[in-house]
C-alpha cells in the first residue's frame, strides 16, 4: 500500500500538458518533431498529456477543437484538469528542448508565444502593437524585424517582448487564462479602418489568432514573445 500511495503521490505533482497540434497534412519533418518531442517528454517522467488535433477545413473550427471543442462540449478539453496548454501549428519545426523552454516561459507568463519567421522570410509573424494609424497608411501592420528585436535586447535586455499580436503556430497558455475569456474564442468582428488618403476604408477579416490575441488583450493578458524561442517554420515554395 505505501509504494502504492507513493506513485500517486509522484503522479499528482507532474505537470499536465494539453498538446495540440493544428493542420490536416503533415509532413515527414513535422511528424519526426512531434514524436521525438512527445517520446522525450514522456521518458522525463515530468509530464502527463491531453492531446487534440485541430483537423478541420475551417481554421476557425479547427482552432476549436485544438481545445477538444465542438458543438457540444464548450469547454477547454470537457473540464479535464491542465495545467498549460500548447498548440503547435503542423508547419513548425521544433525540438523537445524548445517545446522545454515553452513550458519554462509558461511558469512565468499566463501568455507565451515563440518566434518564427513570417512568409516574407524578412520579419517575423508578430506585432508589438496594434496600431490602426501605422494601417491606414500602409494596409498592414508593423510586423517585428530583427532590428527590432536587436533594439529591444539593447535597451531593455530581456528575451521577453510583450506583443499585442502574434500567430498560433507555436503558442501557449495557462489553462486559468480560460476563465478569463468567453466561448467562442476565436470569432471576431470585421477590421474597418479608414484610409489616410480619403480614398474608402479597409474592411479586413481578422483572422482567429488575431481575434484571439484581441480577446486575450481585451481580458487584460499580455502575450510574453519569447525572442530566444526561435522556430523553423516549413514552407511550400512554388517556382
């Protein structure tokens, strides 16, 4: 009976992670990250798992159920008890240590997101902040680059830069941020801004990691990027 009460005991101080991984088609490489990052952690002895798979055509549903949502159940993986949850997108390349780091970052911030390039291959897929003025002249928002973040380390020396936006792709959270914010998660209104030259408005679709980031914002939640946490995100190139 002692042995027995020992490994309970063992077991109720690991951290439950909630992994998620989002997309429909994998590649070879996503496919090696994932397992060789789930085999690592589970050999750690340090973790239990939630897994869900985000595999709808809509992003939107598909964001939904990387929380073990869908029509019926409305709540992050049916009430059962997490302590972080990571959502990865299927376009990430990453290694055991760096989803580590992720779980290290989330011990100190409720928001963290790593750092990976945008399409451009030039700045990065986040945004310090939000500003609709920097959009009605430009059409977009002022995306990071490394200056940025050179500039940032230089003044501030800190690998943590609070962002207003970044992208899902490789993302976490602790799970009592989720009594913050309100079901659906990821729906939002239309982004209408009006142009700087008169000329009509920008009546833009948001995105679900826009919406998102909004609400976590609008709930008082600042998203912590992790500048050290640097991905490789795969691309398909068409030449």
């Amino acid at each position: 009976m002692e042995t027995e009460t020992n490994t309970s005991n063992n077991i109720s101080t690991k951290k439950i992670i909630a992994l998620a991984f989002q997309g429909e088609n994998f590649s070879s490489k996503f496919l090696l990250c994932w397992t060789n990052t789930l085999s690592y952690l589970w050999q750690s002895g340090n973790y239990e798992f939630l897994i869900a798979s985000g595999d709808n055509s809509s992003i939107f549903h598909s964001r939904l159920r990387t929380l073990g949502l869908n029509n019926e159940i409305q709540k992050p993986f049916n009430g059962s008890k997490f302590d972080y949850w990571i959502t990865i997108d299927k376009n990430m390349l990453f290694t055991p240590q760096q989803l580590l780091d992720m779980i290290e970052s989330l011990e100190q911030h409720p928001v963290v997101s790593g750092l990976y390039k945008s399409d451009d291959a030039v700045s990065f897929f986040a945004v310090k902040e939000l500003d609709n003025d920097y959009f009605s002249k430009n059409g977009t928002f002022k995306y990071l680059t490394q200056d940025d973040l050179d500039n940032w380390k230089k003044e501030v020396d800190s690998k943590y830069i609070p962002v207003d936006f970044v992208g899902l792709s490789f993302f976490g959270m602790q799970s009592s941020v989720f009594d913050k914010l309100e079901y659906p998660y990821f729906n939002g209104d239309n982004l209408v801004i009006q142009k700087s030259d008169n000329s009509g408005i920008y009546n833009v679709v948001p995105s679900e990691d826009y919406n998102f980031c909004l609400k976590l914002k609008n709930a008082g939640y600042q998203v912590m990027l992790n500048t050290d946490l640097r991905l490789g995100n795969s691309v398909n190139l068409i030449i």
